[in-house]
C-alpha cells in the first residue's frame, strides 16, 4: 500500500486507529497486540463507517 503522502490520497479524508502495543513498539516484528484489543479497534472502525453511512443517508433523504 503506498505511503499516505503518495498523490492518489490527496483530497481523500483519512484516519488511523492505533491498538494498544504492551511495549510500546510498533511497526516491527516484535509489535504485538492482544486478540481483545484488536476486536476493540474493529468495533471502533466498524461504528464509525456506520455512523458515517448513516449521516450520508439522512443527509440524502434516505434515512427512512
């Protein structure tokens, strides 16, 4: 996947969830994260497109 400063991203709106890292470490072999915290950080993307669905739906006329 190309960095975010690659010009095909420009003008899309972007974010980043970040799971808790026990160590601290991060984008490395070593990173880890528990099963419980990555099932945490799904369910918070998750929520947010669907809200998102949602505000585009109601601002639509759609939301019924």
């Amino acid at each position: 996947m190309p960095a975010t400063t690659h010009r095909c991203w420009r003008g899309c709106a972007r974010r980043a969830w970040c799971c808790p890292q026990p160590d601290g470490i991060s984008h490395n072999p070593a990173e880890h994260t528990e099963p419980d915290d990555l099932v945490a950080g799904a369910d918070v993307l998750l929520q947010t497109i669907l809200t998102l669905d949602r505000m585009v739906l109601e601002s639509d006329g759609l939301d019924r």
